[in-house]
C-alpha cells in the first residue's frame, strides 16, 4: 500500500473512531519515535506535540508496568480536571492517542478505541512507519 494510501486508510479508521464514541475530541496515530503518521485533531491542537507527548507517555508507561511487575501496558490514562487523555499501544510501530470530554462515556470510548488500535494495527502491517 503507498504512502498516501496509508495515510487515507489511517484518517478513516481515526474518523470512524470519532463518530463511534462521542465525546471523543480529537485523535492521532503516532510512531513509537514520537511522529505523526494520521491525526484528526482541532486546529488549536498542535500534532507534534500530540505526537512527542503520546509516544513519551506509552515508553514511560511500559517502563513503569515492567518495573512494578505488572505485564504489559494496555492503555495510559490521564484524568484532568476538564476532560481524558488516553493513550494506547497499535501494534510494534505505533500508538492511538484520544482526547475525550469530561462527560464522554469512557466505557464506550475504551471499547471503540480497542477496536480502532486493532485496525491501525493491521493497516500497518509492512509498511514503513515515520515522519509524514
């Protein structure tokens, strides 16, 4: 699958994630490297530190689970006083990184954002992985 190619299947797998789980604000697949592969974000959200953020956070989170003997990392998920950050692992090369609302349904976002992590996965399969 060509570059571009990927690129499109990415942003419908994000875009489809967004309208499966409301109050879902904004999303992105980024390299473990930190970089921006796909993302639907609002314009006031800057992608590459959206991108550096997440992949530090997914890292620091394996690092502390496989310190503290907790097996693998499934997601990272952070509480802020006006909505959630949530980060989770899409195969070897990448993370799904969401920002929810404080009144999103969680549940609801956490068995959508699987699913979407699953597909990213398998949309990567083969395909070189880094700065767009």
């Amino acid at each position: 699958m060509a570059e571009r190619d990927i690129g499109k299947k990415l942003t419908e797998i994000l875009r489809s994630f967004q309208a499966s789980a409301p109050g879902v604000m904004g999303s992105a697949v980024v390299s473990v490297d930190g970089f921006a592969i796909a993302s639907e974000l609002a314009a006031s959200v800057e992608e590459r530190r959206v991108a550096a953020m997440s992949a530090a956070m997914l890292a620091l989170g394996e690092q502390t689970a496989r310190e503290f003997e907790q097996g693998g990392v499934e997601r990272i998920f952070i509480e802020g006083t006006t909505g959630y950050t949530i980060v989770a692992s899409a195969g070897p090369d990448a993370v799904l990184a969401a920002i929810a609302s404080k009144d999103a349904k969680l549940g609801l976002i956490l068995l959508q954002m699987d699913r979407a992590a699953e597909s990213v996965k398998e949309a990567l399969v083969g395909q070189p992985v880094g700065p767009v």
